[in-house]
C-alpha cells in the first residue's frame, strides 16, 4: 500500500505511467460499482414488480357474485402465498369501479398518475415502511361494472436483499479482474522501461571522457528519437572538446615559441658586456614581448568570440562603427605610406549586433590588410547597405591569396607561406567565429582587378528596424 501511495507523489516516467493509467481504472471501478448496484436494483425491481403482477391476478380470482353481490373470499392457498415471506408485509386493495364494493386496507396511497388497464408500479411509503406498489383497472366479468382497481404493495426487505445479492455476488470478480489488471500493467509497465534502467546504467558508467553514441536497437520506438538526437549533441561536443583540445595544444605551441625567445634573449643579455649587444638583445625581447602580448590578445578575443560567450545583441549604427573603428587604423597605414580609405552608400546601417566584436572583427581585418600590403599600397573598407543586407568589404591591392588556400586561411593558427610577416594566425579565424555568431555569410576572393584581397561580410538585419534613406555615395582617404 505504501509503495502504491508513492506512485501518486513521485515523478518518475514509470510512476507517471501508472498514474495516468491507475487513476482511470479507480474511477472506471467506482463507475462499474455504481452500474453493477444499479443492474441489481433494476433485477430486483422486476421480479418484485412480476410478484405484485401475479398477486393481483390471484385476487382478482377470489372475487364472486352471489345473488348481486360481490363477496371476496380468500382459500387457503391464496394465504399461504401471501404470507410466505416473513419478512415483507403484502398490502392489497380491490375496489369497484362504481364503488359498489371494497376489499382489503381502503387507506392504500395511489399513484401521481393516471391509472388505466396497464400496470402503474411507483414507491411510496405506508404504515411507516417503504412499499413497491402496482395498480391497475383491471377487467373482470364477475362483477357489476366489469372493472375492478386493484391496488396491491408489498414492503423492499427481500427487494433490497436481492439488489445486494446481485451486487456481492458480481462484484467480487470485477474487483478480482481490476486487481489483476493492475498486476499485470503493473509487472508490464517495469518489462517496459527495463531498456531504459538499462540506458541509465550505461550512461551513469560511463567517464566524463566517453562521448560515444549510447545504443539505439534496444529501446522503444517512442525514445529512439530522443536517443538518437543525444547522440547526435554527443558527437557535436565530442567535435568541439577536439577542437578545443588542439586549440590548446595549438596556443601552447604558440606561446611557447615567444617565451622561448624572452629566455633565450634575456639569458644572452645578462651574460653580455658590450653596451650595443646588450640593447639588441633588449629589442629583441621586446620584439618577443610584443609577439606574445598580441597572440595572448588574440586567444583571449578568440574565447570570447565562441558561442556562449558573446555579450548581448544590441542595435547600433554599423555605419559610424565602422568609420571609427577604420580611424583608428590611420597611425598604422601612415607608417607603411598606405592609402587608407573608408567609403558606404545606401540606407542608414542601423542592425542588431555586439559592437564590441563586431569592432574587433574590422580591426582583425584591418590589421591583415595593411600588415600584409606592400608600403604605398592601398587599402579600402567599405559599408554598403542595401535592404535587410549590410555588406562589410575590406579590399587591399598586396599579394592576395593563393586560391587553394583560401578556404583554410580562416582556421586557427594557419598562415600562408611567404608572407615574411609576424602574425599569429588567429586574426582570420577570429573574423569567421564573430561573422558566425552574428548569422553573417564570410567570403574571400580577390580584389580589383584580380589584385589584393577583398574579403566581404555580409549581415542580415531585422526587418523591424527603423531606417531611413541617406542620399549619394562618400569615399573619405586619410
């Protein structure tokens, strides 16, 4: 009984199960309780009616005219069988349709409705006991008026005795098919979830290094989908635990390589003594410094730019980010004598988006195209917007990318060979993880006239934005 009571306070799928299914059986049983009295009652009721029937008949007989009057006279077998129930009182009454003669208890209660020649059966109470009653105009030849209203009732005892009978004696095998029932689903429901007890138990075996797809044959239908979508997420987290681990075996190379160098040169510097070797070395370990300094960035950038781990989606002006993220670029190309311009035409920018990254993103590209442009070069960043599209172009007139290289410039820590240019690698993969998380489309391809490079982003915003028109195109050098 305990373990039955926590079926309806746990929340297990197997206790649940038995709960939507147990609760139905208990009203079903309630109602088939209450069907089975009800069947008994309605027996017990035709049988009563059928001896009321029969009673009025054998009354009906004991009526005789003798010289124009009617006498009534009961033999003895007529008494004997209106007396053979001990327990229940029988109550009669015979009265003529003209009221020329009466029989029996003249105070019997009659119906609330018309009586005719068909039988009339309702409950009424008499002498304090509830009594089934029959009346009925019944025709009789031996009389005056060849009518007579014959009343008879008898008391419920043996009726309500027969109703329970009924009842006890369906009952307990209705209850014996329930409890059986109950057993088997019971039994069933465990048969049932045994895969996925067994399911349970391979997952809480495994490691927290195992991310191998859990078996799908040995469970029902109805779970295979949900196992086999599980499996599906296993697979993409064990492709990003991988991607994570080389990514950190990648970064400790990486930042070992300047470290080694900051050893290297400052263990040289303290052993020597001329003035000039010494402020070499120092440059050198400043050179190193600012090499891991700017791959630590990086890396850091690179985190933040994974999924989950971006700020909040915020509108802003793509357009004014845009123009002073490319400002703050004009020290660097005046150094190399590069032509730096910023350019944009169309509609008002305004998107969804982390200025933040989306800063970070045209600084990554800002930075490739002018490390990688030959002095006196020119580099161009442009805005076009155009609809829901917000293009971003960076286009630079150095070396380009070799075709069969392009798709793989975007992973991390690659670099194409050549270049004589320190870099790290990541400047490109941090460019495609924030276009990523912004639903941007990435592509590069070459530049005016089959020079450089031209590397386009290209944004979808929301149509619910309000924006207006802005008029003619600029081009703004510095």
């Amino acid at each position: 009984m305990r373990r039955l009571l926590r079926v309806f306070e746990s929340d297990t799928l197997r206790e649940k199960l038995l709960r939507w299914v147990l609760l139905p059986m208990m009203v079903l049983l309630v109602l088939n309780v209450a069907l089975i009295y009800k069947l008994g009652h309605d027996s017990a009721d035709r049988r009563h009616d059928r001896f009321l029937n029969d009673i009025s008949k054998i009354l009906l007989d004991q009526l005789r005219t003798n010289d124009g009057v009617v006498e009534f006279n009961l033999h003895s077998g007529a008494m004997n069988l209106l007396s053979a129930d001990s327990k229940d009182q029988v109550y009669f009454l015979l009265q003529g349709w003209q009221q020329d003669f009466e029989f029996g208890h003249a105070d019997l209660p009659l119906p609330n409705v018309k009586i005719s020649d068909r039988p009339v059966y309702y409950l009424t109470n008499y002498a304090g006991r509830p009594v089934r009653m029959m009346a009925a105009i019944i025709p009789e030849t031996d009389v005056h008026s060849g009518k007579v209203l014959v009343i008879v009732g008898k008391t419920l005892v043996l009726h309500d005795e027969r109703a329970l009978e009924w009842m006890w004696r369906i009952l307990p095998e209705q209850l014996l098919l329930m409890l059986l029932t109950v057993v088997i689903l019971w039994f069933g429901v465990d048969r049932a979830m045994l895969p996925l007890s067994k399911l349970r138990d391979e997952v809480k075996r495994r490691s927290s290094l195992d991310l191998s797809p859990l078996p799908e044959d040995d469970v029902v239908a109805e779970i295979r989908p949900l196992i086999h979508g599980f499996n599906e997420l296993l697979g993409r987290l064990d492709a990003s635990f991988a991607l994570k681990r080389r990514f950190v075996a990648d970064a400790a190379h990486q930042l070992r390589t300047p470290l080694t160098g900051l050893k290297a040169q400052a263990e040289l510097a303290l052993s020597l003594q001329n003035e000039e070797d010494i402020r070499h070395s120092l440059i050198q370990i400043r050179k190193a410094a600012d090499h891991a300094s700017h791959l630590a960035n990086q890396l850091l950038l690179l985190a933040r730019s994974e999924p989950g781990s971006q700020d909040q989606m915020r509108e802003l002006d793509f357009i004014a980010l845009a123009k002073a993220t490319t400002e703050a670029w004009v020290p660097a190309a005046l150094h190399k004598n590069i032509d730096l311009g910023f350019e944009f035409s169309g509609v008002n920018g305004r998107m969804l988006g982390n200025a933040t990254l989306l800063g970070e993103l045209l600084n990554n590209l800002l930075d490739n195209a002018i490390r990688y442009t030959p002095d006196a070069g020119r580099v161009t960043a442009r805005v076009n917007v155009s609809g829901d599209k917000v293009a971003l172009e960076v286009e630079d007139d150095g070396l380009g990318v070799p075709e069969a290289e392009r798709d793989r410039v975007f992973e991390r820590f690659y670099r194409v060979l050549g270049t004589n240019q320190d870099g790290c690698g990541l400047g490109l993969a941090i460019v495609r993880e924030i276009a990523y998380q912004h639903n941007a489309k990435l592509s590069l391809q070459s530049g005016s006239n089959g020079q450089g490079t031209l590397i386009r982003v290209v944004f979808t915003r929301s149509p619910n934005l309000d924006v207006g028109e802005l008029s003619g195109s600029y081009h703004v050098v510095y």
